[in-house]
C-alpha cells in the first residue's frame, strides 16, 4: 500500500500543481482518501479516490479504489477497477505488477460457492431453485446467493430448506427422509455409549438410537448407565419431525461426597478430654495448698513458718495457672473436635 500511494504522489504532485486554483486539486483528493484508508474508513477513502480520479485519471488510483472496495468485501467492485488498472497501466511498470497482484489476490473470491449434499437413505431426487440437478448424493457448484433445495424419493416426505450460499465457500449438507408410514423420528446419544433409552417405560434399545420410528406425541425417555446417574427428560414430537437428543451422562462418583476421616476428631476430643483431667488435678492442687497457707498465716510467724508460707502460695499460684491453661485448652480441644466430626 505504501509503494502505490508513494507512486500516486508521485505522479500527481507536479502536474496538478496549476489545477489548484480551481478548487480541490487531485492531489489534495488522494491525501485525503489515504488518511480515510489509513483510518479504516474505506466509504470515504473511496469518494476520494473517485473524486482525484476524475480530476487526474490514473491506474494507481483505480488500484486503490479496488483496495477498498476489497476490504469492504466488494470484490467485484474490486476486480473492476482492478482490471481498469491493467488495462491502463504501461507494460512492465509498477502499477501493471500492483494491478496483477490485486487480480490474482481477488479473483478467488469471486468463486462459485460449493454444495455437497447427501440424503439419508440416498437416491432422492434433487432440484436446486426448481431445477432437477440428479440423484443424492450430489457435489457441484452454485450461483451465489440463496438458493432453494428440494429432495424427493418415493415413501419419504417431501424435504425443502434454503441455503445461502456465499462466493469461494463450501457448504456440506445431509438430509434426514421421514419414511410416509411414520409420525416422527427420534434419535438419542449419550456419552458415554452403551445407556439402555426406555420410552414410557418400555425398553427400546441401546443408545446410540438412531431414526426410531415413533407415533407422534408426548413421551418420558429414560436413559439408564451402570455406574452413572439415571436421567429422565420429556419430549413431544410432531407430525413429520425428526428429534434428535445428546446426554451427557454424570458418574455416580461424581456427586458423592468423600468421606471424611474421622480420627482427627476423636483425636482432639481425647486430648481435651484428658487435659480437662489434668486441670482438676491441678486444680485441686491449687486448693490444698492454698489451705495450708492459709493455716500458716495463722502460726507464730517463725521464721520456718514464714518459709513454708510462701513455699505454699507459690505453689497454689503455679497449680491454679496451670490447672486454668488445661481448662481452656481442653475447651478448645474438644470443640475442635466435634466440630470436625459433626459439621
């Protein structure tokens, strides 16, 4: 893009420079559709464009219109003005090569679209548009745009569906032929395979089912798997349908909840549990010796008596801290515990 602007200053620049007492100069033009192109507004860039091609006619600026209408996803607007390039541009020159390289990279976009179509069971005649183009399966090429398709085949129901088929695209298509004789058809999978499909309680096969012929109705539809959860869904199908149903089945492992270890429970309780035991032990420590102090601040207050005073407060200070710490570990211990085993 840069060469094809930097040739189509070049060759505006210099004799256009007298045109610009006149209004807007093709260059001027060409400025203005490169910023719009630069800026992704390709509408304008090709006003522009048009606008400095009729002032100064150039293949360089046909290229770039085709540029455009190329992003725009006009391809035949691009392959025209493309084309109007080649045709204008000198032999060997930079604009005949860009305009050739514009062709080849448009051209393929143009394409006819293709349509592979098969019928289930094959054989059906086929019309596209109202005209009869054989037997399915069929393969070929089509005008772009919507086109109307039919399939006839004798004992099966008419089958109609439109298509819009757009330039250098491919379509693949495969229709399902109701038989006369039937009201509908069903069709089931599951993943995984092998699951029994019961309709109202009656076993009708393994799934995958396929194109089970069925009355037309309401009908509950179990779909049973060892070792996974069994569903069950309502479906109702009309007059000529063809339903078609994939399960994803749940293993029953995958809903049960993991047991929970339950020693770290018992654990916590024992130790609560026993340090409880080893507070009242220190707690009726505490007591005992805090009444034997109590008997000595009664003595003499000799000196061997004030001895065995203070020995005794100590140790009932020391026996009641200790005889509180177990009391409140134990608490926490025990509640911990039965936490784990009951929530």
């Amino acid at each position: 893009m840069r060469l094809l602007l930097g040739l189509l200053f070049t060759i505006l620049l210099v004799p256009l420079v007298g045109n610009e007492a006149h209004g807007k100069s093709a260059v001027e033009f060409a400025k203005s559709a490169a910023a719009a192109y630069k800026a992704g507004q390709f509408v304008d860039a090709i006003k522009d464009f048009k606008e400095a091609n009729k002032r100064q006619p150039d293949p360089i600026l046909d290229i770039n219109i085709g540029r455009c209408y190329e992003k725009l996803g006009r391809f035949a607007d691009a392959l025209l003005h493309c084309k109007i390039a080649l045709s204008a541009s000198p032999p060997n020159s930079q604009a005949r090569k860009a305009a050739k390289r514009c062709i080849e990279r448009v051209e393929p976009q143009l394409a006819r679209p293709k349509l592979k179509i098969s019928s289930s069971p094959t054989g059906a005649v086929l019309t596209i548009d109202g005209e009869n183009m054989g037997k399915t399966p069929w393969t070929g090429d089509v005008s772009p745009g919507r086109r109307q398709l039919d399939m006839e085949l004798q004992g099966y129901r008419p089958y109609s569906r439109s298509v819009i088929a757009k330039p250098a695209k491919s379509y693949s298509l495969k229709a399902e032929l109701i038989p006369d004789s039937v009201g509908a058809l069903l069709t089931i999978t599951s993943l995984p395979a092998g699951a029994e499909i019961t309709l109202n309680g009656q076993l009708v096969g393994v799934s995958p089912v396929r194109r089970l012929p069925v009355d037309v109705g309401g009908y509950n539809v179990e779909i049973k798997l060892a070792g996974h959860i069994t569903q069950i869904m309502s479906v109702a199908l009309a007059e000529g349908t063809h339903l078609e149903k994939t399960i994803t089945l749940v293993p029953n492992e995958g809903i049960q909840l993991k047991e929970q270890a339950q020693w770290p429970g018992w654990a916590l309780v024992g130790t609560g549990v026993a340090m409880a035991g080893l507070g009242g032990y220190f707690g009726i420590r505490a007591l005992s010796h805090r009444n034997e102090a109590r008997d000595l601040a009664t003595t003499s207050g000799s000196e061997n008596d004030l001895r065995a005073y203070r020995n005794a407060v100590d140790t009932f200070r020391n026996s009641q801290i200790t005889a509180d710490l177990l009391y409140v570990g134990s608490v926490i211990s025990t509640s911990a515990g039965l936490f784990l085993l009951y929530w």
